[in-house]
C-alpha cells in the first residue's frame, strides 16, 4: 500500500496522519515524481486577507476547532499587520488582517473583502519550480530566496495565479520553527469542552477558484504547463446547469493528487449564475471555496452546526428520490441520516462521498467551506451539482442577486 513516491509530509507526520488515512482522506495515487518539472509535495497553507485577523483566529478556533499555532504583528516587528496562522490536522491557515491605516492589506481588503490571497504550496526545489515556471512564461512575483531566523532557512519565491492570487512555494526541509521565519509560536486559550473531537478536519482535499468567462481553459492550460498538472474530472455545460446558472468546471491536479484544483468559469444561462455573483462582489477571479476531509462528517456536521456554522440547506426532494437512491446504492450510514444533516453523497465508479457546503463565511457572497468525506471516489459531486446549485440560487433570491 505504501507509495515511495508519496512519502508523509512533515505537516502530515505532526498531525499523526497516516499514508492509508490521507488515501482515504483525500483519494491519493500514485506517480512518478522525476518525471515533474514543478514537483508539488503538498498544499503549505492558505493565506486569507480579512477584515479582522484578531476576531477571525478566535471564530476559526471556537468554531473551527481549529489551533492556534503562530503569530506575527507589531509586537513581533511587523508594523502593519497582524497574521494568525491556525492548524486542523494536516491542513494549515494563515489569517492577515491591516493594523496601520496605510497597510496594503487593507487596500486588498477594501477591494475583494475577506478572501484568499495565497494557495501556497510545498515544493522540494523551489529553485527548479522558478526556473520551469519561467521558462513557460508564468509571472514570477517574488524571486527565490532564503528567509532565516534562530529556527533555520526557509527558501521561497511566489507566481501569479488567477486574479490576484497567488501560489507562494515554500521549501522548508532546513526549519523546525512554528511556521516561518518572524512568527513566533503560539497557542490557542480556547478550552474545549468534554469530548470535543482533537478535530472537525485532517486536511485540504481541494481548492476551487473562479475564473472570468472564457478564462478557464486558459487557466487550466496554466496549470498544466507551469505545475505539469494533469485533468482530472470534467464537467461542462449541461452537467451542471439548473434553468438558470449555469458554470464550466475543469480539475487539475498535482501527480499525487494531493493538490487539487477545479476552475470555474461562468456559462450562458438565462440569468446570473453563481460564478457571476462571486466575480461581481469579489470584484474578479479568486478562491471559491476550500474543500476539507474529514473522516467523520456526521459528527463535524453537528457540531460545526452546534457552533454556529450554517450549511447550504438542501429540499427533501433530494433525498426521497427513488432515482437517488437507486443511484447511490449502500452507503456507511441510513440515508435518513444523511437527510437529517441535509448531507449530499455521490457515487461514481471508484466508490462515494459525502459533502456538504457552508453558506459563505463573510459578508460579501464570495468564499465558503465544503466538508467531504471520501469513501474511494475520486470525484467532486458531479451527481449534486444540480442539487446544489438550486439550493444556492434559492439563497442569490434572497439576496436579490438571480
Ligand atoms: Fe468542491
């Protein structure tokens, strides 16, 4: 079962992440990895820009379950901005939020709002990654080079992805600090109660961005050359179209499938779809939602609800579907139990999934959660996307917004 080529990360060793559990978790294979010009290990973090770094560590902690890990801000030496950096198992978030009045994190907030800003990624070379990436013509935005402090060297360089995302890539085989060099460590002061579970999630399953119309294939294109990811699932047109929205979706995945990237772009329906919505009110393309495994989402579903976090509701009819049913065959749990969350589940012929979306975490309508739990599907819920998406445009009626 083990794959040479897909030893555990040093996030995934500290989360007590085993190989069979992260092939579960988030459906790795195997591969070749001398072959890659831009070798991915893994996803090294999130990066947010929110309003409020210092109440979103706290609403990421309490509701989350999410650990507090590191700091840096002004008492740290960084003048104009505070950043939090959270862990739940294998996958990590850092929060930044503009202290000073002129901080250019706030410049970015005043535009996009809350919103990721940095789908960052492990790489053994960044060096080598630099220099294909390149050679292919990507935009390279910071240049390799070491970061140090008492904990060790750290070597990063960052290229442009869609919008004003970017994918730092992070080397950090030479460093044992909390995160990187000018953070310091820290530790959550939540208490939890009784057995609350260590964790709500054991890693990033996949990232979705959103691309302007007719973009996506240029963006998949992108992946494919500058990170030799290849096509994963693709969905178009009528797939995922209800009588109103309508989107095209393309995945791109790194070797081992441990990065996964779906690209939306908006498709011509009879009024505004959802990809839309997000385009309008992120103001341009970016990160539409973070996908997070979890091996039980029954239990993270209770008690996510039980904090307060609010999941996209989905009819009854979904569930009493004879064809569902049918479709769907045996699942682990009684499908009423799945109603009763209001959990999506999807077969395909590797095996199923279950998932389920948050509404969106912020203020504007732009970027939300989905928690899965695999079960040998190596799939996105192709089969839920109607559900789904009718579920949302009941929501962008409510807003005004269809
Ligand atoms: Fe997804």
């Amino acid at each position: 079962m083990t794959a040479p080529s897909n030893p555990l990360t040093q996030e995934e060793l500290k989360a007590d992440l085993t190989l069979e559990q992260l092939q579960q978790l988030v459906g790795l294979v195997e591969y070749d990895a001398s072959k890659d010009p831009f070798p991915v290990t893994a996803m090294d973090s999130v990066g947010f820009v929110v309003g409020n770094a210092t109440q979103t560590a706290n609403f990421y902690q309490l509701a989350l379950g999410m650990d507090l890990e590191a700091y840096r801000g002004p008492e740290t030496g960084c003048r104009d901005s505070k950043s939090y950096v959270l862990r739940s198992g294998s996958a990590r978030f850092v929060f930044t939020g503009g202290v000073t009045p002129d901080s250019p994190v706030l410049d970015h907030h005043r535009k996009h709002g809350d919103g990721v800003v940095d789908l960052a990624l492990e790489v053994p070379d960044v060096d080598r990654c630099i220099d294909h990436a390149r050679a292919v013509g990507a935009t390279i935005l910071e240049e390799p080079h070491d970061v140090t402090d008492e904990h060790g060297t750290v070597r990063v360089a960052a290229i442009a992805a869609y919008g004003e995302t970017r994918h730092t890539l992070v080397d950090r085989s030479r460093y044992d600090g909390p995160y990187l060099p000018g953070y310091v460590a820290r530790t959550t002061t939540v208490t939890r109660g009784e057995g609350h579970p260590r964790r709500l999630f054991q890693a990033i399953d996949h990232c979705v961005g959103n691309v302007e119309l007719g973009r996506m294939d240029e963006w998949v294109e992108f992946y494919n050359k500058v990170m030799g990811f290849t096509n994963m699932a693709e969905f178009i047109g009528d797939d995922i179209a209800t009588d109103y929205s309508a989107l095209m979706s393309k995945v791109v995945a790194s070797g081992n499938h441990r990065v996964k990237f779906p690209l939306n772009e908006p498709a011509v329906a009879k009024r505004k779809s959802q990809i839309d919505e997000y385009l309008e009110f992120y103001d341009g393309a970016g990160c539409q939602h973070i996908a997070l495994a979890t091996n039980d989402i029954l239990r993270s579903v209770d008690i996510l609800r039980d904090n307060g976090i609010e999941f996209l509701d989905t009819p009854d009819s979904y569930y009493d579907d004879p064809e569902l049913r049918e479709r769907i065959g045996k699942v682990r749990v009684p499908i009423e139990e799945l109603k009763k969350r209001r959990i999506l589940v999807d077969r395909d012929e590797d095996g199923y999934l279950l998932q389920i979306f948050t509404k969106p975490m912020g203020d504007r309508p732009t970027v939300f959660y989905e928690f899965i739990e695999r079960h040998g599907s190596l799939g996105f819920g192709k089969g839920n996307f109607k559900a789904l998406f009718e579920a949302i445009e009941r929501e962008q009626e409510a807003r005004g917004n269809l």
